[in-house]
C-alpha cells in the first residue's frame, strides 16, 4: 500500500504552485519524448506515467486507489467532472507519495518542436517555460490578414518583407499593406493623369511615354501611363478600338511580368487574347506573340501541359506568316522547350531548343545561353561530351553579357563542376564549383545554393584526400542549412554526417 502513503503539505504546495502555469496550459507530453534517466526507471515503472485518459505523460498526477493508475487532474475534471475514475470507482483520489514524487520531479522530456530542429531535453517542470520561447516554435507572423507562421528565427525576416505589412507610399505617404502598392493610386500618379488632361494626351502619346519609362525600369511610372492610355481608349468607342485595346493589355501584362506579380500578369494576357479571338484575329501575328507570352506565364505557374498547347497555337501562327528563321519562331521554340524540360520529356526538349538556337539573334543572346545550360542538364545522362560543350558555351556567353560574376554564369559553373565531380575529375570541379560560389557570394547571402556548393565542394576534396578544406567547406554547408532550415531537417543532417566523419579523418592524418 505505498501508494497510500502522502506527501508533506509543504512539498507538495510547492511542488503545485511550481507546476501552475502547467496545469493551466497542459503541453501533452508524449511517451515518445520522454527521457527516463536509468535510476529512476528502477522506480518507476514507464507505464505508471501514462495517463489512462489523455494517453500522455502524466501531469499535476492524481492517483486512483481503486484501479491504481495516475491520471493528470485535468483530464479527470474533463472526464468525469469530479464525480468519479474511468473505472467507475466513486473512491477519492490521492496526491502522489514522496517517492514517486521525487522521481517525478527528475523526468525530462525533448522539446514539442523536436520535429522543427529543437533537439533539447528538459525537466518536465522547466519543460513549458523553454517551450514559450524555443527558437523552433513556429509563430504566427504579426501582420494582419497574414496567416503564415515561421520559426522564431526566420520569422522577422519574414515580416520584413510580409506582403500584408503596413507602409507608407514613398511618394504620397498614405499608410496601406505592401501587397496593394503596385495597384495604388496615389496623390503623385494623379497629379501625373491631371497633367496628362490638361496637355491633352493622347493614348498614343501616353504609350510611347510608357514605352520609354519601361526601357528605363521604372515599371511603376510605366504602369500609370499605359493604363490610362487604356482608359482613354476604352473611352473613345471600345468596339473600334478592340485591336490597339488588346495590344495596350499585352504591355500591362508585360510589366506586371517584370514586377513579378504572374497572377496580375495572366489577367491581362487573357484578356488581351480573348479579344484577338473575339474579333477572329487567331492568325495574327500579334496573337501568335500573344499565344507565346500566355504559354511563358503558364510555365512560371507549374500548367506545362497548357503552356504546351498555347506554345503550338503560337508556333503555328508564327510559321504560317513568317519566314522559317524568323526571331519569333526561335523564341516560340525555345518556350516550347522550357514547358517539355519542366515535364521531364527531354527529347522533346531538345528538338525544340536545338530548333530555336539558329534563329536567335545574336551570339551573345541570353536566350541561347540559357539554352545552352538547359541543354547541358538534358544531354548529361547519355551525351556526357556534348553536354560538357553546352555549358561551356553557356558560360562563355554569359560571361560576355552580364559578367563572370552574374548568378547566371554562377549557376553554369555550378552545372559544369558537378558534371566534371560526376566524371571524377575533381580538380576541374573544384575550379568551376569555386567560380559559383564566388557568383552566388556576390549576388546573394548565405542561402540553400551557396550551401549546396560548398557541400560539393566539401565532397570533391573529400575524393581528392584533402581532409582539411573538405572539413571547412562541409563545415560552412552545415551551418548555413541548420540556420535555413533547422537541425532536424535532411539536408541539415546529410551535411552533419558528412562533417562528423571528416573530422574524424583529419583526427586520423594528424
């Protein structure tokens, strides 16, 4: 009958008062995150600190005379409202005895965010205070109307940037969320449109304005004027105007492209081609151009099999008009090969870019680097030599236009060592991964690609024997996953591993 005995009244008002808070917020403690220390498992028996009604690790434990299990008090005030035990018997229950209680008090438990990356244990009294501020609890962003929660530790850098963040316009300085800034007509844009009434402009005056405002990058300014070039062509007699009123929606759409807004950029594509279609104008030129535009903001939306479909549509406009080695043709073909290599049908891919490559314009076009690159990746598995050429080629033109340090030429680099690491040639590996990550330095901080290539690199010296760049190298990939990521995350663990054994190794040499 140890389990009748009782507690000093002392003990046990501060071992209550110390668990309060507890109580109140009753974490459910799983069996699968407790930690038994082994000597107290010599007094306990595991099953004693199940709760018979929550299944969890029992706490603010209550014991039952009748059927001798412990139940946390507040699953028994759920379960019965004070009444009686599960098991029918009508007996009081008791607080626990000194000897339980002692060893209790020693139980720890890990973290409820263990899944996130919290690899801490606790003792079950500190366990909630931990909890209120772990580093991997995920927490609701602060911003009204968004609904994301991050780790603690992404989680202002997410607010920085939330798309529901209040700010003030830089030019007007009304306060409004940053998602609506870009749709926002503030005090300058309609000093700018009461100007344009007073000069009396008109919407081919406003187009080439906007024309020239985007050439510059100045998307927004641009923006003002084509849509009030549209608004006075809607104006003027909207049936007449159908043509130049769904050419002005393909420029809106062009800028919203710019600005990366997809969404507000295939609302204005569609509309512009449900008018070209309206008005039987599938075999214009425009269309196919238009056709072509769809099929690229589908690609940036995952819809690869749609992209496909307005890719033909586009093509087949383009080749009924247009002499064979017309721009167009070799633009429609190198989407048409984007959607296939999106959809892992490779050959289909590269009939399409090696049909748009002859008719780019220049040499140093951007659009034939990046075919190049694309075309690298699809030959690697059965053409490794000609693959190695396309990334060459790829690296060579981008180095011309947008500079060796440009995170497209980073990314070519990159492709290139993993091929020459896969042939097992690591020198040239570790030169091109180097070439990277010096790219990605520049033009990035520390994220997921500059850690992938400091963890190829890692490996490569691994190969070559050089235990001691590969320990830093897999060292910094470490750290920046764990910081993205978390501990528990694979990556994270991959990268851990590979660490841990070459400090072994290099324990070894010296």
């Amino acid at each position: 009958m140890a389990h009748l005995q009782t507690c000093s009244t002392i003990e046990l008002k501060n071992f209550f008062e110390v668990t309060e808070d507890l109580k109140i917020i009753k974490p459910k403690v799983t069996r699968e995150t407790l930690n038994i220390p082994p000597e107290i498992k010599q007094i306990i028996n595991e099953e004693e600190l199940i709760c018979q009604i929550c299944k969890g690790v029992v706490i603010f434990p209550l014991y039952c005379r009748a059927c001798q299990k412990y139940f946390c008090e507040d699953c028994l005030v759920s379960y019965s409202n004070r009444k009686h035990c599960p098991c029918t018997s009508r007996m009081p229950h008791d607080r626990p005895v000194q000897v339980f209680l002692n060893a209790y008090l020693q139980l720890r438990a890990y973290c409820r965010y263990r899944d996130k990356g919290c690899l801490q244990n606790f003792p079950l009294m500190d366990l909630e205070q931990h909890q209120k501020v772990c580093l991997h609890k995920p927490k609701k962003c602060k911003h009204e109307g968004c609904s994301q929660r991050f780790l603690l530790s992404e989680l202002e850098a997410h607010q920085e940037k939330c798309p529901e963040r209040i700010i003030n316009c830089e030019r007007c300085g009304k306060e409004m969320k940053a998602k609506v800034v870009v749709t926002h007509m503030c005090l300058f844009d309609q000093k700018v449109i009461e100007d344009m009434f007073a000069r009396k402009d008109t919407p081919v005056t406003l187009t080439k304005k906007a024309k020239a405002l985007f050439k510059q990058r100045k998307l927004y300014n641009s923006l003002v004027y084509y849509k009030k070039a549209l608004r006075l062509l809607i104006r003027q007699d909207p049936s007449e105007m159908e043509e130049r009123i769904s050419e002005q929606l393909m420029e809106i759409s062009d800028v919203y492209k710019e600005l990366n807004l997809p969404k507000q950029a295939l609302k204005y594509i569609i509309r512009s081609i449900k008018l070209k279609e309206k008005n039987n104008e599938e075999g214009h030129g425009d269309t196919g151009r238009a056709y072509r535009k769809y099929a690229q903001l589908l690609i940036r939306e995952g819809n690869y099999d749609k992209a496909i479909e307005f890719g033909k549509r586009a093509l087949k406009v383009h080749t009924s008009l247009l002499n064979p080695k017309t721009l167009e043709i070799g633009q429609t073909h190198f989407v048409l090969g984007l959607a296939h290599q999106h959809k892992n049908s490779a050959q289909n891919a590269i009939d399409h870019y090696r049909k748009a490559l002859p008719k780019l314009d220049s040499e140093n076009s951007l659009d034939k680097a990046r075919i190049y690159n694309n075309m690298g990746t699809l030959l690697k598995p059965k053409k490794p030599e000609l693959a190695k050429l396309q990334y060459e080629n790829a690296i060579e033109i981008y180095s011309k236009v947008v500079g060796p340090k440009d995170e497209k030429t980073g990314t070519a680099f990159f492709n290139l060592g993993v091929f020459y690491s896969e042939r097992k040639d690591f020198n040239k590996a570790i030169e091109n991964l180097a070439q990277a990550l010096g790219a990605f330095l520049k033009n990035d901080k520390p994220s997921e690609r500059v850690a992938h290539t400091q963890y190829m690199i890692g490996l490569a010296y691994e190969a070559k024997g050089s235990y001691e760049p590969a320990k830093l190298s897999v060292g910094n990939a470490y750290e920046i996953y764990s910081s993205i990521y978390g501990e528990r995350h694979s990556k994270t663990q991959r990268a851990k591993r590979a660490y841990k054994k070459l400090i072994k190794k290099t324990k070894q040499i010296g």
